[in-house]
C-alpha cells in the first residue's frame, strides 16, 4: 500500500511568546489543512540555533513525522539561536519551564489537538525526560536519547563523584556555541544588540560546576532519578554503548512506572540513524511507531515491545576509529530480566574466578588513561574510541581468568566489591572490564569510577582514613557483549585515569586485599532475536565546503611531561539552502608531569565564525585549567569580532578549593 503523504508548510520563524512577555524562535512544519483537521505535535526543544547548528539533521527528520500528520517545532531556547531573553545555565529553572509554557501554548493552538510528543538526543533527550517530569497534561510521550537520569552521578561534569575532564571541555564547548549571533535573516536589524547583550551576560559556568563537587541541589535539580513515579507520559529511551551515556536506558526500564521501552545500540553519540558506528537502524520509522500509538492512539503494538533490546557486540581487534560492530540484537521482555544470571568472579593473587588470600598495591600510574578514548565519540574527532588496553593494563593492577571454556553473554552492568585501604585521605579508584583476545589484543568492555570519599554517599563525602581498610562497591557501566570462547576476562584496577578524568591532588597508593567481580550474564543468540527496519534519511540540505576539515592527535612525552593534543577543525561550510556559511576549529592541550598528579592542566581554544549577506562575525575562547594540591584554577578568555573590528573582550577567572 502506497503511503498517502501530507503537503507541508514550512515557517522558519514561529513566534512563541511565553508569559513573561520573552519570544522564542520555533521552525515549523505543518501538514496543509491542520488549522480545519487538527493534529499532535512533536517538539524538539534546544539551545543548538536552529538556523545553522541543526538545520541539517533537522531537515531529515522532523519533515518525516509532518508528512506523517504531525506539527513538528524545532524551537531555540531561551537567549539561544534566534530566540530571546538570555541563556542561564543547562537544565536551569527558567528552561524547564519554559518548556512548559511552549508545551501549554502548543496544545492551545487550533492546528493541535491537545497532544503533544517531545523528543531529543543529549541536551533535548535531558530537557525532555525533565519536562515529562513536571507531568504537563498536553505532553503523552517522551523519546530521550543519550541521556541521563542523574545529573551528578553519571553525567558529563562528574562520574562516580570524579571530576570528569569533559568538564572543562564542556565548558569551553559550550561559552564558545553560545557566542555567535542570532540570525539577521531571522531577527532582523536588531541582531548585533541581541549579540553583544548575550555576550555581556555570559555564565562562567565552569566556575559554578567546580563549586559543585558533591550531589547537592543544584544537581538534584533537573535530576529525574529524584522521584521517577513523576514521570506519567509514555518514555522510549534509546542510547549507545559506545556514548558516555549508556546507562540511562536500563536506569528508566527499571525504575518508572509510566510505559516505557529501552534500546540501546552500538552507537556513537548520534540518533539511531545517523550513527558514525554501525548498524544504524530505523529510528524514524520506530519513533512513529511510537507517535502513533501514544498520540494518535493507532494499533502499532508498540505496548508489546520487549522492556529492552540490545546489541550484543562481538569481540573485534581494537581500534580508536571503529566503523561497525558485529553482533546480534538481543530482547528482555522484562527489565530486570529473569533470564539474566549473575556470575560471581573471586580474586587472587593475579587471577580472576579463584578466590585467595592475596595483598596488593596500586602505586602511582598516571599513564594509565592514553587508551581511553574519548568521554563523547561525536564521529567527527581523530582517534574517539577505546583503542587496544594492554598498555594501560600493563601500569595497573590486573585480575585476569583463565580461557573461557564456551561463550559468555554478558547483559547488563558488572559490579565490583573490593576490601582495600588508602595512605593519603582522598583517592580515585578506576575499574575496567576487557575481553583479551587469543592475539593478546585487549578490547575494553565496561567502565567504572568512584571517588572514594563518596564511597557511601554522592551527596555527603567523608575522607579516607590513611591504612584503614574500607569496604567498596562499585558498579560498572551498562554493556552487552559477546566473549567467545578461548578468550579471557580481565580486570584493571588504577587510581588514576588521565586524561579521561581529573587527578587527585596527591598520589594515593591503594592496598587491596580482597573483591569479587559479578557479572551479569545470559545465554548468546545464533542469530538477531528482534529486528529493526533499516535507516531511511530522506535527502538533506546541499552544503559546499569552502575550506576542509582537517583532524589530528598526537601524543608526546619528553622528561616524564606527557601531553596530548587534539585538533579538530571542522572546516568552512556553505549552506546553500540559507546562504549561511560558518567555521569552527578548536584545539586542545591536555599536559601532565607524570612524577606528579597535582601538574594536570589542559588548554582549550576555540575559533568560530558566522556569516550571512554583509554580516561577518566570529569569536575566540582561549580556555586554560590548571591545578595544585589543594585548588583549581581556571580562566577563560572571550573575544568577538565584527568584520576586523573587535567588538567585545572578557576575561572569567577563578580559583576553588579540591575539598569542601
């Protein structure tokens, strides 16, 4: 049967006004004929300036769903994009409900039937699982997508309680994204005052999360995790597991009450059908699968999906710029799932499923974290994914089994219980969790950090006592993994994990003298147990590059100082749908001296520019963080020209305690 497709209209400046009087900038696609024969709507809901930062991948898929019969918006959020007001901070108060306003204001419109979708990966997939829990009545169902549940715990800022480094790149990130221009094609001539407005008011954010080293309320704030019954609408969680945030799926199928589904894939931090890591599926068609069901109430059976699907990945050779996974789809019907038996492994001395008595050491090893890959894969950076871990292992204390007599499905997240003792009073500890290969090669399959002054609680830290042994569980991060038989477990404990996460200010020797390693494991499919349709991308926008990309990552160590750098440059680009044509480059230095944890410092510099008609725009941010033992230092340099003329000069500084 041939699809019967909608005509659409398409407006590129939708005004919504929120109740305090401020504007937000939507782009809208609507099917003709909606204002006499109303329909649901889906939102996405964003500061990434719809005008150029998502044009592209907004094009290719909010037109799916409105020739589908949906209105869909792609609203810029508040002082971001070609929207009024000023922007605060991510997940702020003001945003939260100013998604409730839209969502109210949407479902009052006479083209809508009083329904409404949200949807969004990373920024969007937060916001939307944080409207749905203040429970708007328009808002019927949720997809989020690389996601998290706590903003603490397992987010971009702090994992485990330790300091990710991603903080401070993210903060670079982010003051340079929000620095360019509203679009004069949009805003009109009052573009340039908007712009030095929003540059006068810029948040100095990382200052503000470094402030914020426990789980305290500005992390609870915005954390679902708080009270999930909240949430009533429908919730799809998809991620992948190769993102940061690959816990959050199995986090919601355990723990709402509202339906909800969870896939999670091999992907990159990518929606479904665009993931630089294969197979990609079709999440264009599974979403209005969804839509369907929860908007327009339609027979797709969505209610009967399994609670979880997941790729179980197979053992390849290790590679930093993996292009596809092999490996088999797999489905629990329930999460936890009945099916799932847990296999405890005892340590020895060396040695992994025989339990001894056993005394051993972790020293200083700050080379441990070059393997690492990168926090985010994006599909546009050199070298993003884990890489080979036998050089890692080789500065770590490792546990390891013996061959696998026959193959092993690991589904779920492996947790660790160790009895060890500490000479300084604050330290790190970094499990990791690989499958050694019959070549020696080791492919890193689960993660886990812990600062262990939050060994009890996230929210109240309490130091270590030097020598006295503590107890610790640790729980790792969510994967799915194939480990063939022949092939070993290995289990690489470190105290530190450079430069993946920020060093303690001291060296903290750690003395383990007892754990056990449980994993979650059932039984490995001879074939795919559920299918998707595969990937549809309709035609996207025609762009000409006028200047390459060019990627690059090198790391040097000359008299124990290790620095890595990182170059991206993405290029200058014309979009020849709007006529816009932007640029970005960033660089980074992450510096070390490997003699001394306090020495960690990281330089960041970001290039940008924008221009449309006679408008020429650009910025830079130079970002600098530093450390000793008992503070960080950070300062941030924010520089705006128009033309040749600089317009606008800030400097950020700070200086915040390690320890509360």
């Amino acid at each position: 049967m041939t699809e019967q497709l909608h005509a659409l209209e398409e407006n590129l400046d939708l005004g919504i006004v929120l109740p305090d009087g401020t504007r937000l900038s939507a782009r809208f696609w609507l099917p003709q004929g909606s204002e006499n024969s109303p329909v649901p709507a889906i939102l996405e809901y964003l500061p990434y300036r719809k005008s150029d930062g998502t044009a592209a991948r907004d094009d290719i898929m909010h037109p799916y769903f409105a020739e589908r019969g949906y209105a869909c918006l792609r609203v810029d959020a508040r002082g971001c994009g070609d929207s009024e007001g000023l922007f605060e901070d991510e997940y702020s108060e003001q945003e939260l409900q100013d998604g409730v306003d839209i969502i109210h204001w949407i479902a009052a419109q006479p083209w809508c039937t009083g329904k409404v979708g949200m949807q969004g990966i990373s920024w969007g997939g937060f916001n939307s699982l944080q409207i749905a829990a203040r429970n708007p009545s328009a808002l019927k169902a949720v997809i989020t997508i690389g996601s998290t549940v706590d903003r603490f715990a397992d987010d971009i800022h702090y994992k485990g309680g330790v300091q990710l480094s991603e903080n401070i790149g993210w903060a670079a990130t982010a003051m340079s994204w929000f620095s360019m221009p509203p679009d004069p094609a949009i805003v009109g001539d009052r573009w340039r005052d908007m712009w030095l407005h929003r540059l006068e008011n810029t948040p100095f954010l990382i200052s503000r999360w470094l402030k914020h080293q426990n789980r305290d309320d500005y992390w609870k704030h915005g954390s679902v995790c708080e009270n999930f019954s909240s949430i009533t609408a429908a919730v799809l969680a998809m991620g992948g597991l190769h993102d940061g945030y690959r816990n959050t799926m199995t986090h919601l199928a355990e723990n709402i009450t509202a339906p909800v589904k969870a896939i999670a894939g091999p992907w990159s931090h990518k929606y479904p059908h665009i993931s630089t890591i294969e197979p990609s599926i079709g999440y264009l068609q599974e979403a209005l699968r969804w839509w369907d069901h929860w908007l327009k109430e339609e027979n797709t059976t969505v209610e009967n999906d399994p609670a979880y699907r997941a790729y179980m990945m197979h053992s390849i050779k290790p590679s930093a710029s993996i292009k596809a996974r092999p490996g088999h789809w797999v489905k629990e019907q329930l999460w936890p799932s009945p099916s799932i038996r847990q296999t405890s492994y005892g340590l020895g001395p060396n040695t992994l499923g025989k339990s001894a008595n056993f005394s051993a050491t972790i020293g200083r090893a700050l080379e441990v974290g070059n393997k690492c890959g990168e926090y985010f894969p994006f599909g546009f950076g050199p070298g993003e994914l884990p890489e080979d871990q036998t050089q890692d292992d080789q500065h770590s204390l490792c546990f390891e089994t013996e061959a696998q007599c026959s193959d092993l499905g690991i589904l779920g997240a492996p947790s660790l219980k160790l009895t060890l003792s500490s000479d300084q009073k604050a330290a790190q500890l970094v499990a990791r969790l690989s499958d050694v290969r019959p070549d020696g090669s080791a492919m890193l399959i689960s993660l886990g950090l812990l600062n262990l002054r939050h060994r009890n609680s996230f929210e109240h830290p309490e130091n270590l006592s030097p020598g006295e042994p503590v107890e610790i569980d640790l729980k790792l991060d969510q994967c799915a993994y194939h480990l063939p038989a022949g092939h070993r477990l290995r289990l690489a404990l470190s105290n530190s994990y450079w430069p993946y996460a920020w060093p303690e200010g001291k060296n903290a020797n750690l003395t383990i003298t007892a754990g056990e390693l449980t994993i979650p494991t059932r039984s490995v499919p001879d074939s795919d147990e559920w299918e998707f349709e595969p990937p549809y991308s309709p035609a996207g926008r025609k762009c000409h590059a006028l200047e390459p990309a060019l990627e690059s990552k090198q790391r040097l160590t000359e008299n124990n100082i290790s620095t890595l750098t990182i170059i991206g440059d993405h290029g200058k680009t014309e979009d020849l749908h709007s006529g816009i044509i932007t640029s970005s480059k960033t660089k980074e230095c992450w510096t070390i001296d490997l003699r001394d944890p306090a020495s960690a410092s990281a330089l960041l510099t970001w290039d940008r520019s924008f221009e449309r008609d006679s408008v020429q725009v650009s910025t830079k941010l130079s970002t600098d963080m530093w450390a000793d033992e008992t503070h960080f230092y950070v300062s941030q340099i924010l520089q705006a020209w128009q033309n040749t003329e600089c317009v606008f000069e800030k400097k950020f500084e700070d200086k915040v305690p390690r320890y509360d």
